[in-house]
C-alpha cells in the first residue's frame, strides 16, 4: 500500500505563495543543498506526482521548458502524474492522467501502489484529501519569511490536529517539518 504525502513550502505565517499566483520568491530562501537532495530522494521514491489543476498547469510549463538538465527535471518529466481537474479533461505532458474524481482515484491507487505518492503545492486539493482522510502525511519545508499576506496553505474550516513524525533545521534556517495527521 502506498503512502501518500504532501509537500509544500510555507512562509513562518502559513502562505503557499505571494499575492500573486506562482509569486514564490520566498522559495529561494529556502533552496539550497538539502532541498535538493529531498527533491532527488522524491524522485527515487515516488510512483506518483499528484497535481491540482493550477499546479499542474504551472509545472508543466516549467519542467518540459526548463534548461537545467538535472536530476530533479529528469524525474518530474518521467513519473507518472495524476491531476485532480473537473475542467481539464486531458494532457500533453509526458506520462499525465486527469480526473475529476482524485478522491477515487487516489484511494485506488493508494491500494495498488507501493512506492510514495507526493501531491505537490496544489492546496485546495490538500485541503480535500486531507477531509478525505487519504493523507498519511504532511511535509513541510517552513521558510523563515514573513509575506504578511498571500496565499494560505491551510484552508479555514474545522479543526485538525496533527502528530509530529520529525523536525529538521536546514543550514539556511528553514525547518522541515514532517507531520502525520493525528488519528481520530
């Protein structure tokens, strides 16, 4: 059975990013040998990409046009990638699913997989998984930034409580935070 895991990176006062959609400036504060690394450890480990729509859409754009020829870009156009859309009904992206049931769908997949699914960015899909109860954990790199205003990760609604899995300071002052969502 597979894990599923969300990842994201979060200013000190819980944005996902700027006012603007993709402002993500605050990312490079974080960036660094470490990140990196997860990154090529989320590709080794990965059997699935999930997606929101609008994160699809950004990603696409970037991973199949970037010019660095790493690791990390090898990965993210290899994978298998499924995305959550109830408007986008197919996709060019190499190796790309779409459904309008990614609750479903997921639940599946989470049966007939064995290596990690990782839903990137994409926060109103979070939020829905995580009501779902499909998320096994959430992983966060806390970026030492303040925006003061932006994109929140979290969704307001009712309370949720999690269980801490591990806590690690990164050598430019974010913290990876790793939770697991607390059993009811």
């Amino acid at each position: 059975m597979a894990k599923l895991i969300v990842w994201n990176l979060v200013t000190l006062d819980g944005f996902f990013e700027g006012e603007k959609k993709w402002d993500l400036d605050f990312h490079n504060r974080a960036w660094g040998p470490e990140l990196e690394k997860l990154s090529s450890d989320f590709g080794r480990s990965a059997g699935l990409l999930v997606f929101g729509r609008v994160t699809y859409e950004g990603m696409k754009v970037y991973w199949t046009t970037a010019e660095d020829e790493g690791e990390v870009k090898a990965y993210m156009n290899a994978l298998p990638k499924l995305v959550a859309s109830r408007t986008v009904t197919s996709s060019d992206w190499n190796n790309t699913e779409v459904t309008a049931d990614i609750v479903g769908e997921l639940a599946k997949r989470k049966q007939a997989l064995d290596k990690t699914i990782y839903v990137f960015g994409s926060a109103d899909l979070t939020d829905s998984l995580l009501k779902a109860g499909l998320v096994d954990e959430v992983m966060l790199a806390i970026v030492p930034v303040q925006l003061g205003k932006g994109t929140p990760f979290f969704k307001e609604g009712d309370r949720r409580d999690f269980d801490l899995v591990e806590a690690k300071p990164l050598s430019n002052g974010a913290i990876l935070a790793r939770y697991a969502p607390a059993s009811a």
